[in-house]
C-alpha cells in the first residue's frame, strides 16, 4: 500500500549496469543462507488434495492483543512478526500472548516482513527507499538504500529476496550482499502485492488498481516477460497476496475484501469482511504457522485498528523458505 503520507524523495546511490547492479548500501553479515528446513509440527498437518477447492468458512475469529503493522509474517517458532505502524518496534506474538518487543525501533515506514532460510528477518522500509536485515542478535543492517518506492517482498527457497516497487519495478536482492538484479520494469505501474507459485517457478505480484501478473523464472533465475493472470474487477485497491500448497493466490482488497485466484486465472471473491472492518483498511493477509496456535489451514487477515482475522479457508500454506509445508498427493 502506498498513500501521500509514504511518499518519499529518493536518494539516486545506485550504479546499474544491464539488468544487475550493486547497490550504495551493503550488508557487513557473513551468515550462510541455509536451504529450506523444518515443518510444521503435527497440531496442524496437511490434509486434502488438490482436485477441488475446500469450502472457506462463514466464521470470522477476531484477535485484538497483535500490534499493527502493515505487513506480518510467522517464525519458525511459529510467533506472529512484525515491526507496528508508527513506533517501528519490531515484535513477536503468540496465539494466546502478549506481543514480545525484540528491537525497539526498526523502521517507522516499514510495509514489508519476511523471514529468511536462516532464519533472519528482511524489512522493506519505505522511509529509508531501502531492504533491511534483522540478524540472530536482533542487530539492524541495512543491505541496500535508494530503491524507487519499495513496497511489497517475498522469499525464495534459496534465500534471495524479491521487493515490488510503487514506482514500477520488481528486484531481487542479495540480502548479505545487497547485490540485485532488476527484473521488470514498468514505471507507468505501481507494483504491491508480490508472492510465489506453490513450486517457486512463477512469481506473482499485482497492481493495486486490479492487475495480477506472472513471470515465470527459470532454474537458472533467469525471468520470461511478465504476462497478465488475471484482471480483479476491484472498487478499492489491492494489496498483500499469499500462496496456498495447491497454488492458489489470497489477494488483499483493502476495503475488507480477500479474492482466491486459481493458477489458470479463474477467480473469486471468497472472504468479506467488511462490515468488522468499518471503514479502517486491511493491508496483509498469510497463512498461520501451525504452531502454538495459530492454525496452518487458516488465513490470518490483518487490519489497521489493531485486529487480526482468524478465517479457516482448508488447506495450508505453500512451503516457505524457514517453514516447508508438508508434501501431500
């Protein structure tokens, strides 16, 4: 999501070269990026296939003890993290706890949380235009300052990280490094919400006004030109997406609404919560952990009067990069 308030003025340190660059900030961390492990425990383990979509249930389960923020994501531990709106603390919650402060002041502006291999925390600050990385200390590094408007990230199994751009582009950034490469561009488009396919060959991110697209990136890394999945007929703006095991996106309509987009493109709206939303906004939606409560065939919606929505939807998320999903046939 992006409003006035968010905008701001840029600082050009990048120098480009083709389609990868080094940027002006680097990262002084030296950890290796592990290949994904874990799994969910056996509170909430996989079940059904994928030859027709479960029923999504009626029931809205509101939670109001979680700060918030405008992005979230979960720990391997299973906690709810995430840096809050306007404090820039950065916590973790369980399902049934008080929020625990782990770094006081991350980012004030931050619009996006998520979790690496090793289990470091990457932030999109739009404050800074910059990727930060949150170590094993809780220590702050900044990986790469001067990017164009970052908003929405993700993921892959090999740690890289992908940021979307309110000023139209889409990188992928080394978050030891900070090296990145652009792999679209578009500066007509304003680029949020951005998730993987199920099996991490296709990446999808949308455009707040409606447009969902596809690129399909190669074993290689190499990315095809993005092609339009499906066009949302939305009255509000888009924002977070998220992945089921089966390959389904959630998409965030900010005014209260979650759209399920099957990988041909078919699509529906499929969660309306409008009426407990009132005229606040939602930002984010994910899969629970299945840990410690938080249910893993749920997705967890949040919103900006600080509530989280509970909805049971049956099936479970696609493997993350710290917290593979079960496989099932």
């Amino acid at each position: 999501m992006h409003f006035s308030y968010f905008r701001f003025l840029l600082i050009g340190c990048i120098a480009m070269s083709g389609l990868s660059a080094t940027g002006c900030g680097s990262s002084d961390g030296t950890a290796q990026l592990d290949a994904g492990m874990g799994a969910m425990d056996a509170e909430n383990p996989a079940s059904g296939d994928c030859s027709a979509l479960p029923a999504i249930s009626s029931e809205v389960e509101i939670l109001t003890h979680v700060p918030d923020s405008e992005d979230f994501t979960f720990d391997r531990e299973g906690y709810l993290v995430n840096v809050q709106v306007g404090t820039g603390a950065l916590f973790k919650t369980a399902y049934d706890g008080q929020p625990q402060l782990q770094v006081p002041d991350v980012s004030g502006f931050a619009r996006g949380t998520r979790v690496l291999p090793n289990d470091e925390l990457v932030v999109v600050d739009s404050g800074r235009s910059g990727l930060l990385r949150i170590d094993e200390t809780n220590a702050v590094h900044e990986v790469l300052l001067g990017l164009p408007n970052p908003n929405g990230v993700t993921v892959d199994m090999d740690g890289l990280v992908y940021v979307s751009h309110a000023h139209g582009e889409i990188r992928r950034i080394d978050p030891q490094t900070g090296e990145f490469a652009i792999l679209h561009s578009d500066r007509l488009r304003s680029f949020d919400g951005i998730a993987f396919s199920a099996d991490y060959r296709t990446l999808y991110f949308n455009e707040e006004e409606g447009a969902i697209l596809a690129m399909a990136i190669d074993a290689d890394g190499n990315p095809d030109e993005p092609s339009l999945l499906v066009e949302l007929p939305v009255e509000f703006l888009l924002d977070g997406m998220a992945t089921d095991r089966c390959g389904n996106l959630y998409v965030v309509e900010m005014a209260g609404l979650i759209w399920r987009v099957q990988p041909d493109g078919s699509a529906e709206m499929v969660i309306d919560i409008r009426s407990h939303v009132g005229n606040g906004l939602i930002p984010a939606v994910n899969f629970g952990s299945g840990k410690g409560g938080w249910k893993a065939n749920a997705l967890y919606i949040m919103d900006f009067a600080k509530r989280v929505y509970e909805v049971e939807v049956g099936i479970e998320s696609k493997a993350e990069p710290h917290l593979p999903a079960p496989v099932t046939d």
